[in-house]
C-alpha cells in the first residue's frame, strides 16, 4: 500500500492526521517558545551573572507559588466541564472572570501581610516595590491559564499556542530593552515578565470573545462545580509544585544564592524536553474533553498519545543529553558549567514523568482526581525530605538528585493508577506502544506536509 492510499480515522482517531497535524503545529510554537525562553535566560544570566539570575528565579516564584495556591485548579475542571455541555459557553470565561478577580486580590494581600510579619523568611536585599510589581504577574497569569484552558477545550489549539508565543515574545522584548538599553537590572526583570503576562493575558481575553459575543455571565451553580473538581485536584496540583520548585526556596533559604542560579540554568535546559509531551498532550487534552463520555475511546487515545512520547522523548533526551555541556558553554558562559551536572540528574526523571504526564490526563478525565493528588501529596512529602538530606552537602546537585528520585516515583504511582483505573492488560499495553510500519509511515507524511513535500504524479 502506497503512503497517499493509507487510510486513518481522521479526527476520531489520536493517531490520526488530524491529529498529527495539531500535534505538529503545537510542537512548533512550543520550541518557538522554549527557544524564546531560553534566549531570554541566556540574555539574563550573561549580564546579571549567577546570584542576579538567582534573585530573579526567587522573585518569579513568588507570583508563581500564589498562583500554584490560588487558582484552584480551575483550570482543569473547566475542560471537563466544557466537555459535558451542561451550560451556555458565555457562562464560562463570565464565571472565570468573576474567580480570578476575587482570588487575585485576596492573594495578593495575604502575600503582603504575611510579608511584613514574615520578613526573613524571604530574599533579603531585594526592595519591597519590586516584589509588590512581581505580584501583578498573578491575575495575568490567572486569566491566561485560565482562558487558554478555555481554548483547549474547543479545540482552538491554533490560538492556544499563539498566547504562548506572545508571552515568550513579549518577554524576550523587554528584557533587552530593561537591560540593555536602560540597564535596570533585576528590577527591569521583574517589571518585563509582568509586561509578557499581561500581554498574554489580554490576548486570551480576546480569542475567547471571539468565539462567542454573547455577553459573559456569572453562573452561581457552575462555579460550584468548577470549585468542587478543581479542589480535589488541588491539592496534588499544590503537591507538585512543591515538587518541582520547592528545591529553589531550599536553596535560597540555605543563602547557597550561586547554586540557585546554576540549578535554574539546569531546570531550564532540562524542561526544554518539556516541548514534546506538552506539544503532543496539549491536543491530547482536548480530545479528553470530546472523549469526555467514552471511556473506552479516551483509554485507546491515551495508550496511543503514550507510544509517541516514548518514541519522541528518548530521543530527544539523548540528543539533550549530547549537546548539554556545548550548549551551556556556547550561550551561558564557562561560569555556568556548575549547571551541567544538576541538568544531567534531573534529566531521567524528567524523561520517566513527563511520559507518564499523559496518563496523568486519562486519570483527570476520568474524574480519579483523589487519586492525583494522593500521588502528588506522596511524592511532595518524599522531596521535601530528601533536599532536606541533599542540599546541605551537594548543593544545586543534591537539589536535582531529590528531584529525579522524586519524579521517578511520580511516573511509577501514575503508571500504576492508569492500569487499575483502566483494566488495561500490561501485556497489551506493552504491544499498543511498540513502534509498527504504519506509525512511521505517518511520521514521513507529517514531515513531508510540513517541508511541503508533494508527491510526483
């Protein structure tokens, strides 16, 4: 059978054309984005140095961890929720709208309350109105993350990832203008990431307006539900964040300022592997909100989203690991070497959970959110234990260690909730995610469309 004879299930099938297509394209605008990304962490470590980049990191993360607090993995429960159909579309970015506000604000004071009363358990030297500017950064980001899960679920992959590309952009933008134009240092940093996400924030606001003018209402009883699945997800959303940067403030709080700026180079460079499983699980997380209601459908297009992220991240994380102390030499400079050993730990871990990250999706649309968070909640007691040993000794290494062991152990417990919650024979599943003829002949189809290849006549 010739290539162009071939025949796939067109978007009802996860392997199909259809999908690969959107696959594709989100791959593309994801390493537009990292690679947006890492200019601009390239830009910040050459000219802040290791303990600049190390304050910028802190600062960052502290709209971050208000985030991770705050928006109540609604998110999550909005693709759900869009999926059924139970309400108007405008009862949905109207009801976002009204949360965010309202948390945003109450976020953002109880930071600054617990601020001033905590004082040294935060980054000394930094002055108190560039936290305050770094605290913007939360209802921006609320509403982009928000209403981009609001595109995910109508399938506006397109829109999804261009709001991506302008935050990346956007932030790329500024910091050469705070830094090298105007050289404001940390401060100008900060003041550009607010910038990026309120750009990116703005242009969610308008793809979802675009989908229906109605006018937006707040609906009492979808914000209930919204609350009632995003909280029991939340708090292994909570969890995992503790997992992935919680070895930051562990490092802050140890004054090891240097190691912090080595280990984000390292956490940078290594989430860059990130582009595959988000590309792929990106398109994959709106086909859950169609397959919402056949859960035979969803567990064959999660076994098979898994098959191409095996395949995509082994061999992305072997050429990672080949290019990693060039890479870092070339764009950051001999005085981030310290960074490749970290970025080599955590790069096994990264690869085992991030291939279970789909699985993870299954899970969620199966309304298994307990058991999300149970694993989430496990593996944040675990990290926090084991920094607590590593760090003192090992530093930016011991940090990574923690989290590869961490990670690894995430993957595992996710891999094992997808069997029982899916009747799915290991045997079968270990056939299902083999590489056969078919799959790679969609693979030069892919590639051949997107090098506008035309086959002769």
């Amino acid at each position: 059978m010739s290539i162009n004879n071939m025949s796939y299930k067109s978007n009802k099938d996860i392997s199909g054309l259809h999908f690969a297509h959107f696959t594709t394209q989100s791959f593309l605008f994801s390493f537009i984005t990292q690679f947006l990304s890492l200019l601009v962490g390239i830009v910040t470590a050459r000219i802040l140095g290791p303990t600049g980049k190390g304050i910028v990191a802190i600062v960052i993360l502290y709209p971050t961890l208000l985030l991770t607090l705050g928006h109540l993995s609604v998110y999550r429960a909005l693709t759900v929720r869009i999926g059924e159909k139970k309400y108007l579309f405008a009862d949905y970015p109207g009801t976002t709208m009204a949360l965010t506000v309202f948390s945003s604000i109450c976020l953002m004071a109880i930071f600054i309350v617990v601020y001033f009363v905590f004082n040294r358990i935060f980054i000394q030297g930094v002055d108190f109105y560039v936290i305050l500017i770094s605290l913007f950064i939360l209802p921006c980001s609320m509403i982009m993350q928000n209403f981009s899960s609001i595109l995910q679920a109508k399938s506006r992959i397109r829109e999804f990832n261009i709001i991506k590309v302008i935050q990346a952009s956007s932030l790329l933008f500024m910091v050469i203008i705070v830094l090298l134009l105007l050289h404001l240092g940390t401060n100008g940093v900060v003041f550009a990431y607010l910038f990026s996400n309120l750009c990116a924030g703005i242009t969610a606001i308008y793809f979802v307006k675009k989908i229906d003018f109605q006018r937006w209402k707040i609906n009492v009883f979808l914000l209930k539900e919204l609350l009632s699945d995003g909280i029991k997800i939340h708090i292994g959303v909570i969890a995992s964040f503790i997992c992935l940067r919680i070895d930051m403030f562990m490092l802050a709080s140890y004054r090891q300022t240097n190691n912090v700026g080595f280990y984000s180079i390292a956490v940078s460079m290594a989430e860059l592997l990130m582009i595959i499983p988000l590309a792929i699980q990106g398109v994959f997380y709106s086909k859950v909100s169609e397959a919402i209601n056949d859960r035979l459908i969803l567990r064959e297009r999660t076994v098979a989203v898994y098959k191409h992220s095996l395949f995509l991240l082994l061999l992305a994380s072997i050429v990672f690991a080949l290019l990693a102390r060039p890479i870092i030499r070339l764009f950051y400079g001999d005085i981030f070497l310290p960074s490749i050993l970290p970025f080599m730990i955590l790069l096994p871990g990264l690869f085992y959970m991030w291939l279970n990250n789909a699985l993870t999706s299954y899970l969620i649309g199966m309304k298994r959110f307990f058991v999300v968070s149970s694993i989430s909640t496990i593996a944040a007691i675990l990290n926090v234990c084991l920094n607590i040993i590593f760090i003192p000794s090992y530093g930016a290494a011991g940090a990574a260690l923690a989290s590869t062991i961490t990670y690894i152990l995430i993957g595992t417990l996710t891999l094992t909730a997808f069997f029982i919650t899916s009747k799915y024979n290991v045997g079968d599943f270990i056939k299902s995610v083999q590489f056969t003829k078919n799959d790679l002949k969609l693979y030069q189809i892919v590639i051949r469309r997107f090098l506008w290849i035309r086959d002769k006549p």
